[in-house]
C-alpha cells in the first residue's frame, strides 16, 4: 500500500485540527475533559505518524530500500 | 490540552536524555547532549519506513499507534486526577505492546524480547501491592482523593515508604539502561524494538516520552501530594537523577536474576502489606 | 470501602438479574481486548524467522490456511470471553469467562506443530484445570456468604461482608489461568509464530487480573 504525500498531510491537517478544536472546545467548557481525552487517544496517535511520513515522504519516486542479505 | 500533550512528550524525552548523559557521566564518558533524545525521534522520522516482508503488517503498525494512544489515555487520567487503578491498567497494558512490536516482526530477536516481556511480568505485582496499601491509607484510588488526603495528612512517602520503594523499582524496571531492562538487553540487538525502524521508531520515542511523563508525575503526585508546576518538574528531574544513579551503578542483570529479584520484592511487599492490613486498618 | 473503586458507572444494561455495567476502569479494559479481538480478524500472521545459529541458514515459518483458520477462531473466542469478563456485572459470570479464556488460550496454540509449543499447552492446560477449583469454590464462597454474586449489590455496601477467603479464592484462580507465578507455560507458548493469536494469551491473562483487582475491592 503506497500513500502519497499529499494524502498524509492531508491526514495530519485534519488530525491537527480535530485536535486543537476538540481542545478549543473543553477549555470554552462546550465538552467534558472525558470527551476532550476520548477524541484526543484516538486522533493523536495517528496524527503524530502522518506528520513523520509527511515531512519523510519524498516527492519523486524515491531510492530502491535495502531489502537485506 | 493538545499543547500540554505535546509539550509532556518533549520533556518526557528530554529527561531521558538527562538520564543518558548522567549515566554517562557517572560512568566518566562524555555522553550524548541531553536533548539527544528528542533528536533520536525526529532522526528517526526522517528515515526511509517501510513494513518488514515478514511481519504481519496491521500489527506492525497497529501497535506503534496503540502504544502512543494508551499513553495519551494515562496522562488525561493524570491530568483529569481520574483513578490510580486505570494508570496502572494502562502501565500493565504496556507490557501487550511490548509483546505485540516483539512478536509482529517475525525477527527472533523481536520474538525473544517479547518472550522476556512475559517472564518479567513479575515486576508488575510490586506495583499492585503498592497500590493495595495506599488504598489502605487512603479508602481511595481516585488521584484527586490521594491529593486530598495527604494535604490533610502529610505526604505518603513517610507513612508508606515501603510502597514508594517498590514504585521506585516498578519504574526502574522501565527505565532503558536499567538492572531489569532484559527487553531491550544488547544480546538481543534491541530486543522488542529491533525491528521496528525508521517512523515506527519514532512513534516509540513519542510513547516513550510520554510514558516517562506520565509514570514520574504519578509517582510525584501519589507519594508527595499537591505539588504546583514548577515543583513537579523540578521533582521529575531529581527523581530521574536517582534513577540514573540506580541504573549507572548496576549491571544489567540475567534474565532470571531478574525475575528473581522481582519475586523477591513482590514477596517482601506482600508481606509489608499484610503488615499495614493488620495495624493501619482496624 | 464502599464506593465504587473502579469509578461510579456510567451505564447499566439490565438482563433481569445478569446484568453489564461500564465504569471508566472496565470501559478502558473494554476498548482494549475490543481493538486486540478486532487486531486479530483483520491482520494475517508473521511469518517467523528461524535461524540455525552456528549457521547461515535461515528460513521463514508458514503457517497453513486451515491452522491459521482454527486459530484465528480460537483467537476471537478469547476475545469474546475477555471482554465478558471486562464488563459483566456477575461474579459467577466472571468465573465462567476467566475458564472460557483459560479454555481458549490452549486452543490457540493447539493447532502448532511445534513439541515445545504443545507441551507449554499442556501444562498451561493442567495448572488452569486446576485452577478453576478454587475459581468456582471462590464464587461459591461469595454467593453463600452474601446472598448474592451481582457486583452492583456487592458495590453498595448493604450486604454481609465477604469473607477474605472469598476474595483469595478468587484471585488464585485468575493467578492459576495465567500471571506470575504461573505463567512459565504460557512464555514458552510464545514460541508459537503467528503474533495476532499469541498476543492473546497473554493480553486474555492480563485484562482478567485486572479485573480481578476491581472486583475483590467491591465488598
């Protein structure tokens, strides 16, 4: 399964944003912390991996990985 | 909340990486910088990352995601005072994705730092015992009520000091470098996290960050009471001193002087218990 | 101590007297045997590297479609009887699903054509036999001394207290399906390749003693 680049900053656009509205949205007491928290175990983790395989992903085609002896 | 999460993870690593230059320095090696580690996890995530031909891929990765999200789940129970019990479900919920980054890869390597992960579950009884005689003292595991009573009296680590020793080690035994870190033992290359490389590495450091956070300020919160922000740093950092001198100092031990060891304790522990049972409750 | 340790539950689900509540504490163990059940239908297994050491040779183990069949199966019933056992409200319930998961865990790794493997199961198999004795006398303490095995009666701290004894039956019957001390066994079926299932046997093990932390706190 290939991503491409622009699909992964989307991921991580969106996991960035859910993340700061649903912080947002506790600290005007619209949600509960429980709320806040349950958004945030989910989103968060993904988040952190898109923006890694955001800013690791080149734009050409990339070099042939070492597969091993 | 998304700042503090963040920022969490980044100290969390950066006293990992006091703790790896003292133990250098104890050791009279230079050492690394001590943001080495923050820069180990972007090093990480700008390397190539693909999935091992062996490994059985939605594991592979699930993992790496489940490992930083139980994390983010105890430091909102922290930061919520929500129960001590959950924390330390999550703590021993570690050791399945301990097994899981072991044992998805396919490597033997991978697979006998997993296996290990399971013999030494040992470590983890200390921790309930601990947790049993602050419930004890306390009639509560709800963190705010563990605050709550030791404002009115005192700090726990005089009147349970035994159990803040045992915590010390449960943390120990975490801890890289360590007596008890069979897990990550050199003989196995990296033990459970040999092969997960490049972004899956990364995603580790994150979880690793924050599960330091996490364990030093519930150690902090449980044995010292209310501490306000700058105290709590101040304590994590002299708190990762002791445990850079506990792990500089001691070799890191067989795996079956290990278990050993942590047998021990939990025996002693059961037996201190039983002790508070019968004096602190009537 | 009478208020609830694992947290005030959210929800009931009423069954007349069986009945299924979520605190926070049993919803977090919940969710987690949930995503690893959930792990285990959709990832196919490694394939383990073998290597004779002393040697360069090395080679993958396969493991055959009907093997991975009956172990997936046996995988997701573990599961199932793990997440029973996270969020029932029944202390005999409790025990029925902590022995469907000692049951489950030798099933796992039956399927292995490996002898290690397949004598680790067998004696895992033997120490949770023997450990359903002191389960069930556990529950049976419980109910002859309360009156009652529903944990929401047991929570509100009207009834007759529970015997320790009760209490200690039950935790070395969970001890006896899997954590230290006797979890020797169940290392040694670690060796089985195929990650998804075998992460089970010990996950299963764990969410069950953390239960069982909960439940001898009530009453």
């Amino acid at each position: 399964m290939r991503m491409k680049k622009t699909m992964v900053a989307r991921i991580f656009w969106a996991g960035a944003g859910v993340c700061l509205i649903s912080s947002g949205l506790f600290f005007t007491g619209l949600i509960p912390l429980s709320v806040c928290a349950a958004v945030h175990v989910l989103v968060f983790p993904v988040t952190v991996l898109a923006l890694f395989f955001w800013w690791m992903a080149g734009q050409s085609g990339g070099d042939i990985p070492f597969i091993g002896y | 909340m998304i700042a503090e999460l963040v920022l969490a993870t980044l100290f969390g690593l950066l006293l990992l990486g006091i703790h790896r230059k003292l133990i250098a320095r104890i050791q009279r090696r230079p050492g690394p910088p001590v943001w080495q580690e923050i820069l180990h996890m972007l090093k990480f995530s700008f390397k190539t990352t693909w999935v091992p031909v062996t490994a059985s891929s939605t594991l592979f990765v699930a993992v790496v995601l489940i490992a930083i999200g139980i994390w983010t789940a105890a430091f909102y129970v922290l930061v919520s005072g929500g129960s001590l019990l959950v924390i330390l479900g999550i703590y021993m919920l570690h050791k399945i994705v301990e097994h899981g980054f072991g044992l998805s890869s396919g490597s033997p390597y991978g697979k006998y730092g997993g296996v290990r992960s399971v013999i030494s579950a040992a470590s983890e009884i200390p921790l309930f015992v601990s947790v049993a005689v602050i419930a004890i003292y306390t009639h509560s595991l709800d963190l705010y009520a563990i605050i709550e009573y030791q404002q009115v009296s005192g700090p726990l680590i005089v009147a349970a000091f035994p159990a803040a020793c045992a915590m010390f080690l449960v943390i120990l035994s975490k801890m890289p470098f360590g007596p008890f870190s069979i897990v990550e033992a050199k003989e196995l290359v990296s033990g459970y996290k040999t092969e997960h490389f490049g972004i899956w590495r990364a995603g580790l450091e994150v979880s690793n960050g924050l599960k330091t956070y996490v364990l030093l300020a519930v150690f902090l919160t449980v044995f010292f009471g209310p501490l306000t922000l700058p105290w709590l740093l101040t304590g994590m950092i002299l708190l990762i001193v002791l445990l850079a001198f506990s792990c500089a100092i001691t070799p890191m031990m067989s795996p079956f002087d290990s278990v050993t060891i942590q047998t021990m304790v939990t025996g002693l522990m059961l037996i201190y218990a039983a002790i508070v049972l019968l004096v602190v409750r009537p | 101590m009478s208020d609830p340790i694992g947290g005030v539950p959210y929800y009931i689900l009423e069954f007349g007297d069986e009945l299924v509540y979520f605190t926070p504490y049993t919803i977090t163990l919940f969710l987690l045997a949930l995503t690893f059940t959930v792990l285990v239908i959709i990832s196919r297994p490694e394939r383990q590297m073998d290597i004779a050491f002393g040697g360069d040779a090395y080679g993958t183990k396969e493991i055959s479609l009907t093997e991975l069949q009956f172990r997936r199966f046996m995988a997701i019933a573990c599961g199932l009887a793990s997440m029973g056992a996270m969020v029932t409200g029944d202390i005999f319930n409790f025990t029925l699903f902590t022995a469907m998961v000692g049951i489950t865990n030798v099933g796992i790794v039956a399927a292995v054509k490996s002898h290690h493997v397949q004598d680790a199961a067998f004696q895992y198999g033997l120490v949770a036999l023997c450990a359903t004795v002191p389960l069930f006398g556990g529950a049976a303490v419980y109910a002859a001394s309360t009156g009652s095995l529903s944990m929401i009666e047991l929570m509100k701290g009207t009834l007759p207290a529970v015997p320790l004894i009760a209490k200690a039956l039950l935790v070395i019957g969970v001890v006896g399906e899997g954590m230290a001390p006797f979890y020797a066994a169940k290392a040694e079926m670690f060796r089985a390749p195929g990650a998804p299932y075998v992460i089970m046997c010990s996950l299963s093990s764990l969410l069950i003693f953390l239960r069982v932390v909960e439940v001898v706190m009530l009453g």
